[in-house]
C-alpha cells in the first residue's frame, strides 16, 4: 500500500512539469502535430489474476495455494489525442485467463458429483477450483499523459467468451477434516477424502459476457514501442442470476504486463 502511494506520487510529479522544462521531450515523443495524433497500438502481454467473491466470505478460511495458468493478452488499440494531454482509445483485445487455487472451507454451500450421485449441501475441508476462459475484450478509455512519456488511461469494456471452465474437487484437508452437510448446516453428514473426492463443473451456469472497469499504464520505452501494465476489473457477477450451487457473486481481476508497437 505504501508501495503504490509513493508511485502515485511521482507520477503526479511528472505530471506536473511545466512545459518549459519538457518542450524538447515533447517534441520528441510527442504527439506535434495533428497527423501524430491518430494511430494504431497492437499489444501482447502476459495475463495472470482469477476470478474471486468480493468481499472473501468467512466459509474461505485460508487460500493455501494460487497459481497463474500463464494467459496471454494480444490485441490493437485505435487512438485519437485531443490535445498533448488528452485522448480516447478504442481496443479489441483476444485473451486467454485461468488458475488454479487451493482452500480450506468451512460450511461452504455448494453442489458436488460424488460416486455418481448429486448432493447439495455445505460443505467443509479442502476445495480445489480450476478454471479458464477465452475470449474478446472490448475497452473504451480516456488517455491522459503524464508526461512525454508516461501516460495513464481508464474506462469501460465489454468482454465476451468463446469457452469457459470452472470445475475442481473436495476432499479432507490435512487435519482428515472432510464432510458435506446434505441440504443444511445440520443435515446428514457424507464423509469425503482425497481416495474418493467429491467433484463439480459449473461452466454451463456461467454467463457467456463480463463489464467492468480497466486502468492502463503506457511508457514510451522507444519511439514506436510501449511497456504496459493494465488491470481489468470486473463488475458483473460470472454466475446465471438463477444459479444457486455457489452462495456468492464471483468476479474476474486479471493483470497483463507487456508491450505495445505505436503507428
């Protein structure tokens, strides 16, 4: 936290140079003049994050494991610059997200596939979740330049997805401790362990879009090349409002990191 405090605070440093003193960096990097201030950014990065209930509810006792699959993010931005500042970006962008995570449950409501049976219940021990998406993004975003060099831009996207997964086991945790509660807290008590793990896939409940808000940060690392980091943060609950295996809304925070060639 302090961390990103003190990068706030020089950006808004730089930001406020006069421009007296950054009249040579502008010309050089600029946009000068109106052909430089419309163009192309086609962008490839690597994704990590996951999709998470916010905030974590108290049935996620611990998260013991969390591991990145390694996505991708390529795609091309379309710019228009206003002015040296000001500017909007229009973005199509092809990715790929997913992870895996392990964690230690208690009365966690859900609905699980065991020796070929459905139950539905609550409950506690380990809970293994994989899960993966593809798909088209599309932001829309107001650039400010921070400086020659650094510029910040926020806005809207729509995602949409060609294929989804969400599915994992539970079994008992490393104290032995593992059991579903049938239908509620106190209902009949089905033992279960990593010899005969109870399973579940829920990707036919997922929605096939996702809307949210996405920060990016530009450097012009060369005349024609960007370094960038962005985050994408969604607000729309991945789940099928009639849904009901999973008690709480999920929602996809993904980061992507890399570079970006400007026409």
């Amino acid at each position: 936290m302090h961390k990103m405090k003190y990068l706030l605070a020089a950006l808004l440093c730089v930001a406020a140079l006069p421009a007296s003193a950054s009249g040579d960096s502008w010309d050089k990097w600029g946009p000068t003049d109106k052909a430089s201030r419309t163009g192309f950014l086609v962008r490839a990065g690597y994704t990590l994050g996951g999709t998470t209930p916010l905030p974590l509810p108290a049935e996620v006792r611990s998260i013991d494991a969390f591991s990145p699959k390694g996505g991708f993010t390529v795609g091309f931005d379309g710019y228009r610059m206003f002015s040296r500042r000001w500017g909007l970006n229009l973005g199509m962008h092809l990715f790929y997200e997913g992870f895996h995570t392990s964690a230690e449950v208690k009365n966690y409501r859900m609905s699980l596939t065991m020796d070929g049976n459905t139950l539905s219940g609550y409950f506690t021990g380990t809970d293994i979740t994989n899960t993966s998406m593809w798909g088209m993004t599309f932001p829309l975003t107001a650039t400010f330049a921070l400086s020659p060099r650094w510029s910040v831009s926020a806005g809207p996207y729509f995602s949409t997805y060609f294929h989804q997964t969400f599915s994992g086991k539970v079994y008992d945790n490393k104290n032995g401790v593992g059991y579903l509660r049938v239908d509620t807290p106190t209902g009949e008590k089905v033992n279960m362990d990593r010899n005969n793990p109870a399973t579940y896939d829920f990707a036919d409940h997922m929605l096939q879009w996702n809307g949210g808000v996405e920060i990016c940060f530009d450097w012009k690392a060369m005349r024609h090349m960007n370094v960038f980091g962005k985050l994408d943060w969604g607000l729309s609950n991945i789940w099928e409002s009639d849904f009901e295996a999973v008690a709480f809304k999920m929602y996809p925070m993904y980061a992507t990191f890399g570079v970006a060639y400007r026409y």
